[in-house]
C-alpha cells in the first residue's frame, strides 16, 4: 500500500470521526477574489475541529490554528468551511498528516489606494479614502490577533491612544496580491493599513496598524 491509498483510508476515518464528533458544514473554494461565501457551496459534510486528536485541550486564547477532521477527498488548501463550530480555512493539507485549518472570525475587504487627476497644479485631497480605493478582494475570511505593540502618531495629541498592531492571517487567491500601503477593513468596521505582507504555502501572513480614518 502506497502513501496515497493509505492518504484514501485516513480521509475515510476521518469521515466516520467527524460524523460523531463533529457538526455539519458547508465546503466553499473561491472562483473569483469577491465574496467567495456568497457562492453555492461545493458540498456539505460532517466536520469537526480541535486542538488534539484527544479532545483533551480546548483552544487557548488566541490560538488560531485547528487540526480539521473530515473527508479531505476533493478539498484544496484555501478552501473554506462553514460549521456552527465557526468558519475556518484550510492551510495546509501535508500527505498523511493532519490537516491545518485556521478559525477565521472576521470577514475583509482589501483596497488599493489608486491616484485620480494628474501631477501638475492645484489638486484635490489625496489621502486614503474608500472613495479612491480600488477593491482587490472582498468578502473573504481571516484570522485578526491582536500584537502587544502600538504605535503614537507623531502629533502626539493630548489624550491620544497607541494605534494598535495587529496580525492578520487569510487565505490567497491565484494572481492577487497584497502589499504594504493596502487597506483592510473588516465586518466589525475596523480598518487597518498593511505595513508588511508574507504570501507563505499557507495562505496571507499580514502585519497591519489599526487606523481610525
């Protein structure tokens, strides 16, 4: 028996576990970089999500990462799961060991500040808005923790708070792109700028600076 059909049995176990252990879920894959929830799910399975094999640790604090124990059959990593366990994506799915799935508790949109008008004479404002904003990804699930570190405006302003780092962790879509200067903003209204951007075999690993403009 060859790595792949033993791969074929460990998904077939995983199946028959999830069916106890675990809820029903909706498998979503992007086909576009818009709103990739908002498509037909491709199936729906049983799935569950841990920490362990054992059941024995419940997730810590800010613990992003789930090791995802359903049928594999037919999935690729950045695919999305939908459970009344909460929205995950998958990372990584390495041969013959478990798969890496990562709880994603915001949904985002992603902009690219664009240059309207030409360089020469009197010009209009030309800070970042959401008006001169190009769109390059919206709708799409990811992780948002917060960093111990903040960052003061150079103003320093009587009373101002740190604007607060944090760390963003998301699944890639073919042929787009994140850079530093991007915009996110996310379901509960928060906005970040990208100061830093890793596409790894996982998906976004992102450094962003909370904004409040």
């Amino acid at each position: 028996m060859d790595a792949l059909q033993l791969s074929v049995r460990v998904s077939m176990g995983n199946r028959k576990a999830a069916k106890r252990l675990g809820s029903i879920a909706r498998h979503y894959r992007a086909v576009n970089p818009f709103s990739p929830l908002k498509t037909e799910p491709l199936q729906v399975l049983a799935a569950s999500f841990t920490t362990d094999y054992g059941y024995m640790r419940a997730a810590r604090f800010g613990q992003a990462a789930r090791i995802g124990i359903f049928d594999a059959a037919g999935f690729e990593a950045g695919d999305i799961l939908v459970s009344t366990e909460g929205t995950f994506y998958v990372a990584a799915m390495p041969l013959l060991q478990p798969i890496l799935c990562v709880k994603a508790e915001r949904l985002v949109s992603i902009r690219r500040t664009i240059q309207s008008g030409s360089d020469t004479g009197l010009q209009d404002y030309g800070g970042t808005t959401a008006a001169n904003g190009a769109l390059i990804m919206s709708g799409w699930p990811a992780n948002i923790l917060l960093s111990r570190g903040g960052e003061h405006s150079p103003l320093k302003l009587p009373g101002e708070t740190r604007s607060a780092w944090h760390n963003i962790m998301m699944p890639a879509f073919r042929g787009v792109f994140v850079h530093a200067g991007d915009f996110i903003t996310d379901d509960a209204g928060h906005r970040f700028v990208i100061s830093g951007s890793e596409l790894t075999d996982m998906g976004w690993r992102l450094t962003a600076l909370q904004v409040t403009v």
